[in-house]
C-alpha cells in the first residue's frame, strides 16, 4: 500500500527484510572481507621503506599504492551495478579471488615496475571489497541500527591496524618483505570459504540494470593522465613543463566529457554509473567533500609516517609498525563511541563536528616534527589525530545512507566510496611529488658549501656522467642499512685517496640527508593540515535529518502499546 502526497516518499520502500541468523551469517562474511581487505593496507604502508630499499625505487615509491587505488577507484562503480544485477555474494566472491591472485604476483615481483603493475590487478579486486561490504550492512539495518554496527566494523579496522603494522614490521625484519603480501592468503581462503558454505545470498534488485561501459572508458581516459601529471609534477618534469600540464587538462576535459555523458544517460533514465542527480542532495554533496579531504590529510600521514620513523627517527621496521598502533587504536575507540552514540541520539553533526576539530589539532602536532623530535612527540601527534578522525571514520556512509532512499543506497554508497578514492589517490600522488620535492632542495642546502662542491666533482664509478651528490638525490639510504654500510665504506676510500677525513664526510651527508627527508615530509603534513582545517570548515555546512529507524525507547513504547491494543480493539 502506497499513499502519494506529492511530498512524502518511503525512503525504506524495497528494503528486504532477514532473519536474525541471516544477519549474522552474513555479517560474519563481511566482517572478514572487511579484515582481509584492511589488513593487506596496513601490512604494506609499513613494509614500503624497506621495498623500496631493496627494489631501489624511491622515485616510485606513492605508485605502488597509487596503482592499486586507481585500479580500485576506476572498478568501484561498475563493482557496485554488478552487485545490483547478480547479488552481492557473487562478487564478493569474484574480488576476493582477484585480490588473491594479486597479492601472489607482488610477492612474486622482481622490481618496482612489476610490483606497481601487479598492485593495480591487485586493486582490481579490492574495488569489490570494501563498498559492497558497506552496501551489504544497509541492505541488512535500519540507519539507526547501523551505527552500533560501525563500531563493530571499527573494530575490525582496528584489529587490522594493530596487527598489521606489528606483523608488517615484524615479517619485513625477519622474514621477507614479500611474505607482506603471501600473508593475505591464508586470510583470503577462509574469506571465501565463510562467503560460499555461511553467506546466504541477498536478494538482488534491478535485475535490468546496465553497466555503463562507454562512462567506463570516460572515466580511465579522465583518471590515468591526470595521476600521471600529478605524479610526475616536481620529479619527473618541472610541475609547468608541457608534459605535466598537458595529462592535466587531458584528464579535466575528460572529467567534462564524463559527467555530460553521464547527465546525457540520467535524462534518459539508463542508468549511469554516478547518477548526477545525487549531487543535488545537500547531505551527499557536502559528505563527498568532506570524506575527499580528510581522506587526503589522512593518507598523507599514515603513507609517509613510516618513512619519518625509520628515516629520521631511526626505528626499525618492526618499531615503526608498532607506532602507527596508538593511532589506530585511538581511531577505534571513538569509532565504537561515535556508532553507539548516533545510535542513541539520533544525531549526527555534532559528532562529525567534533572529530574534525580534534583531528585538525592532531594535524597541527605533526607539523611540530622535525630533525631533533622523538618518539614521544610523534605519539602523542598520531593519538590526538587519530582521536578526531576516529569520530568520521564511518559515520558519513552512515551519513549519506540515510539520505537516500533504498533504491539508490548501493549507487550512493559506491559512489561516496568512489569520490572517496579519487582523494586518496590524488593526495599521494600531489604528496609525492612535495615530499621529493622539498627533499631534494633542502638536502643540497644542508650540505656545506665546500662539500657540496667536492661531491659534485667526483664522478660516480658506476655511471661517469653523473656525481656523487646525485647518488643522494633521493634518501633511499636512510631505509636500507646495507646501502648506508656500502655508502660509508666508499666515503672513507674516498677520503683515504684524497687524503680528507672520509667518515666525516659520510656522516656530514647522512645528517644533510634527514635534513632533506624532514623537510619534504614536513610539507606533505602542511598540506594535510589545510586540508584537515578545510574539511572542518565545509563540515559545518553539512545538514542533519533524523535517522531512520527506532531507537530502544520508541521500541520499547511501541512494544508496550502493542500489548494493550488488543483491549482496545473491538
């Protein structure tokens, strides 16, 4: 029965209903989808100085996650319209085999360029992993109902974060940096095993739906190149050369072509893969900017933490795993408080206000890092942080879901997840290219000036036409301390021949190097500061409508009344 006003719409209409073993079963699948999915991101993010050690790629050290976020990215909605047409479990199913088959190659690569590639056929199969999951916990709750269970699905993030830094860190110490990757599959066997015998399948809807393939095509021709300018802005080519401001207006005029093309199909109801009529919703639009920004700010930290640990700070990979622990620890505790409490009040701005003027404060500590901080300063920066961003972490899933109706909840929640994306990767590609850049500029001015002039004039034995100074152009050796003994060896040769105290000037140059290192990554967290105080200035600006969905007391009055309604009733 349905009773048109003109006004009123059911923003429940269609939702199906499951048994309560239904939600179990299935939430236990997602929740360890979830856990297989984050666990690879954290396990990796620590292993990365040491990789980049040995495969010698530190000019391409944000595209091996840059890789696999834009093969992710690009997926996601077609991911989310194949969900619609064959059910969820399928492609489940279908991610968590590509993302095995991924995680073997990586482990399997011999050089960056084979593990940049293998990471994207990777990220292939990520794309189905954390949005459908999303979609999957609104098919199963009421708005209200979900947010306890965000803080169930922080936990798992939580769970991941911590063991993964920890196992990340201790594999690449004893083991192999490659074992960061072989580790998923074990994860992954028991993902599928629980997604084929326990998950049932959900009911699919729209069965007729289409995959907008030619909207596809639009959207790798408008990604590709503009990741391509981003990333070879200030390392590859100067940031106004003809190569790097060429893929950028590419791929803007491409965003232009992609969104008409997209407009083009929604007047003709064929079902694009971002609808551009979300975009007239208040509570969507404003949710996609702020879950861009603070996920931008957010990378920029987590990805280059540990560098400024083991590099500048001087901790081993294990040590440097564990001290992204407190951070992420810190994210789950006001992650669970912040599920129960929009639960129990129904509101949720004054949260999402809250947590980003904590994580602004977070941000403004890490600016305070520099060559002489210790641990102790970075602790208390990532805590204070991961305190603000905690409150966020999936409250504006919870956010945007509520403010659509059902029928459009999987297209919104993939395309919140999408945009989402797309920040992360243009913050480490954008984040890359200041880190590079700043490293480079301040480490030639921390060298003195007649020891910069003496590295320029000896030639490297390896390649004559380049000088010792530019074996430093990157800080490579700050990651490997194989690289730093053969470094020192071939200093103090050096100094033997030209009768010149060669340790000094080894350790003159290491100390100009985390000079360099300090600074580029002092410009990533300036960037990630404004784009945390940004983020809390547009957060104000986010509307807040009731949740849908019964808290305990409505349910406990309407229990009452049903119980005395049959006296009532003649």
């Amino acid at each position: 029965m349905k009773e048109v006003t003109g006004q009123t719409v059911d923003m429940d209409s269609g939702r199906p209903e499951f048994t309560n073993r239904e939600k179990l079963l299935t939430m236990f699948g997602v929740l360890l989808v979830m856990l297989l999915a984050s666990l690879d991101q954290t396990i990796v993010s620590t292993a990365m100085p040491r990789i980049i050690g040995e495969l010698n790629g530190i000019d391409r050290y944000t595209w091996v996650s840059t890789a696999y976020l834009l093969a992710s990215t690009v997926m996601i909605p077609i991911y989310g319209k194949l969900s619609d047409m064959f059910g969820r479990k399928l492609i489940f199913l279908i991610g968590v085999i590509l993302f095995l088959a991924g995680s073997a190659m990586c482990g399997a690569a011999q050089d960056m360029n084979q593990l940049i590639a293998f990471r994207a056929f990777q990220g292939l199969g990520a794309a189905a992993l954390m949005p459908i999951a999303m979609a999957v916990v609104g098919d199963l709750f009421t708005p209200r109902e979900r947010g306890k269970w965000q803080g169930v699905t922080g936990s798992i993030f939580g769970l991941s974060s911590v063991l993964g830094p920890t196992v990340g860190g201790w594999i690449t110490e004893n083991v192999s940096w490659r074992w960061v990757f072989y580790v998923n599959l074990p994860v992954g066997v028991i993902a599928l095993l629980v997604l084929i015998f326990l998950m049932p399948a959900l009911h699919t809807r729209g069965k007729d739906a289409r995959v907008d393939y030619i909207g596809c095509l639009f959207l790798v021709a408008a990604t590709v190149p503009m990741m391509l300018g981003l990333s070879w802005g200030g390392s590859e080519y100067p940031w106004l050369s003809w190569q790097v401001l060429g893929l950028i207006i590419f791929g803007l005029v491409f965003f232009v072509v992609f969104f008409s093309y997209e407009a083009f199909l929604a007047r003709r109801e064929k079902q694009p893969i971002i609808d551009p009529g979300l975009f007239k919703n208040n509570i969507f639009s404003i949710s996609v900017v702020i879950t861009m920004l603070t996920n931008m700010g957010l990378f920029g930290c987590i990805f280059f933490l540990p560098l400024y640990a083991q590099g500048v700070l001087g901790i081993s990979a294990t040590n440097s795993g564990l001290i992204l622990s407190p951070m992420m620890i810190s994210m789950i505790i006001t992650s669970v408080f912040s599920g129960f409490l929009v639960s129990k009040i129904g509101k949720y701005k004054i949260i999402a206000i809250s947590g980003m003027i904590v994580a602004l404060g977070g941000a403004l500590l890490l600016l305070r890092l520099d060559i002489n901080s210790v641990w102790n300063d970075l602790l208390i920066a990532m805590i204070v942080m991961g305190l603000g961003l905690g409150f966020g972490m999936s409250l504006y899933t919870l956010i945007v879901q509520n403010s659509v109706p059902y029928k459009k909840m999987g297209q919104a929640t993939s395309a919140l997840t999408f945009f989402r994306q797309i920040g992360s990767t243009i913050a480490l590609s954008a984040m890359g290219s200041i880190m590079n850049t700043g490293y480079v500029d301040d480490f030639h001015n921390a060298l003195p000036a007649k020891l910069r002039q003496l590295l320029e004039s000896i030639p490297l034995p390896t390649d004559h036409s380049k000088t010792l100074l530019s074996a430093f152009d990157n800080p490579n050796v700050l990651t490997s301390p194989d690289m730093q003994e053969k470094m020192k060896t071939g200093f103090i040769a050096v100094g033997k021949a030209m009768h010149v105290d060669g340790l000094q000037m080894y350790n003159q140059v290491m100390e100009a190097v985390k000079v360099g290192l300090t600074q580029g990554i002092h410009n990533v967290f300036i960037l990630g500061t404004i784009l945390m105080a940004l983020a809390l200035v547009v957060v104000f600006f986010l509307k807040e409508i009731p949740l849908r969905g019964k808290s305990k007391a409505a349910e406990a009055a309407e229990d009452a009344a049903n119980a005395v309604s049959p006296v009532a009733i003649h």
